[in-house]
C-alpha cells in the first residue's frame, strides 16, 4: 500500500500474491460493517482466515500492543487493520502467501535487524512480508514499532 502524508490510500501493490481482505461497502475507520468496532472486525479477520496467516496476523497485532499500549486500532480501506499513533504506524494485510506488515514512514526508520524485505524502492514506506513457517523477530518487530510511533510523535 501506499501512503500519501494526509494517510489516504494512494496505491496498491502485493507481489502479485491475491489478496484475502474482505471487500465490506462501508469502510468508516470508527465503526465498521454491521456495526462493529474495529477491534471486532480485526478478530472477525482473523478467525475467517482460520489458518497460519490469521495466526501470524494474531501475533503480529500482539506485539504491537505490545510495544504500544497506546496503539489504536482502525479498519481501513474496505478491510485493512490499521494501528494509530499520532498516526499510522502500520498496517496489516493478509495475501495467499503473505501477511504483509507495512509501515507508513518505514523508509524513515532505522532497520539494523534488516526485518524490512518489501517495497523497498519507495520514498516513503516499507514492509515486512511473513511467510508461512517463518518465525517472527519478535525483539527487532517491536523495536520498530516503537521507532515507528516515535517518528510520527515527533512529526
């Protein structure tokens, strides 16, 4: 995904991988489909997923707690859990071989455990692609969400 500065969606990229986010009409950040808060939606996503990328999704969203008690949670784009700190801090898509973590100011963060492995050619963002099977640096994930709310505090 890309980012303007307003956060407003700008594009959309996923190596090529479909993508399993649900496609709801409503896509209110506050309160989404049927009523539910954002936090519901993210447990619906996850529970429908039922697999290895709703458990990583899961964890993910665990150690971004984690890291930021403070973190808000939002429902974004017709289906995209969103963490909030003065900001995006990042995102939480789900693909058929991905699931797919990108922060919003990623290309501004330092990365010394080298987690960032997509969209790599911006400006702007960056992500983490988590495969199945692949174990979570839970250390160096939550250090960059710390620098990633950080940032935008001081934006």
């Amino acid at each position: 995904m890309g980012f303007t500065d307003c956060g407003i969606l700008s594009e959309r990229r996923h190596n090529d991988d479909e993508s399993d986010e649900a496609m709801p009409k409503k896509s209110d950040s506050q309160q989404g489909v049927a009523g539910g808060s954002p936090s519901q939606l993210i447990d619906a996503r996850i529970e429908e997923l039922g697999d290895w990328r709703g458990e990583t999704l899961a964890r993910i969203r665990a150690l971004i707690k984690e890291a930021d008690p403070d973190v808000v949670e939002e429902w974004k784009w017709r289906g995209v859990p969103t963490w909030y700190h003065d900001g995006i801090v990042c995102t939480g898509e789900t693909y058929k071989k991905v699931v797919k973590a990108t922060f919003a100011k990623g290309a501004s963060l330092e990365d010394p455990s080298g987690l960032f492995n997509s969209s790599l050619e911006g400006n702007v963002r960056r992500a983490i692609d988590f495969q199945e099977g692949e174990e979570i640096d839970e250390k160096a994930f939550k250090d960059l969400i710390r620098a990633a709310v950080a940032l935008n505090e001081s934006s």
